[in-house]
C-alpha cells in the first residue's frame, strides 16, 4: 500500500559513495544490459547506472513518482507479484514520471547469464533521448 510505502521512505537512509563512472555503461535502446557477473564484479555499477538516470532527470524529477520493477516481476506488496510488462501500464495508471525497470528483458536471466535496467518514460514506453 502507499501508506506502508511512505513509512518506508521515511526511514531510509541516505549513503553517500565516492565512486567513478564506467566507460561501457552505454546504454542501448532500451536500457543496459550485460551479463549479470559484470553487475556482480564491479563495485557501485549497478548503483551508478541508476545514479545517472536520476542525474539526467535533474530537477524535473523532483517530488515525482518513479515505479521500479524487479527482475520480471514487479513487489507491489508482499502479496503480489506483477510482470515486467505490466510496469508500463502502471507507470500510465499511477501517472508517474516513470520507471526503473530491473530486468534481463527478453534474453535469459540468472547468475551466469544477462541483467539490465531500463528507464520507462510516464507514457509507459522506453525513454526518447
């Protein structure tokens, strides 16, 4: 529910981590995608590639929703599962500004195999440059 959403919010901490960027974050045409040993083996790369969508967001992002999805399934609560596909209409329905979508997309995902983020955009759709 948002109001056990909100309460979680509340209590988040925020870290700061001195990093640096990596040169193959280049996303394509939906997002990044790579083999999830590289998301495993690189210190902050996941956090970073995230850092830079709410980077290149600035300020418009302020006091907006962003929806985030998770590796096909999206936790809306503890009782409900929702696909990564469905994420798009949510976006639509909750009127968001958008979504980050954690996902292998259509490739196999697993350990040995692929991983990605995806920025949705509020029409549910991948992001226009």
């Amino acid at each position: 529910s948002l109001t056990l959403f909100s309460a979680l919010v509340e209590k988040t901490n925020i870290d700061e981590v001195k990093t640096s960027p990596y040169k193959d974050q280049k996303p394509g045409t939906s997002g990044l995608r790579k083999k999830t040993k590289v998301f495993e083996e690189q210190a902050n790369y996941l956090e970073n590639f995230i850092q830079s969508i709410f980077d290149s967001l600035g300020e418009e992002l302020k006091g907006k929703t962003l929806v985030l999805g998770g590796v096909g399934k999206m936790v809306v609560s503890d009782d409900f599962l929702m696909s990564t596909p469905c994420v798009s209409g949510l976006i639509r329905d909750m009127k968001a500004f958008g979504g980050i979508i954690l996902t292998a997309s259509h490739n196999p995902g697993g350990k040995t195999e692929d991983f990605g983020v995806k920025y949705n955009g509020s029409n549910g759709g991948p992001a226009t440059s």
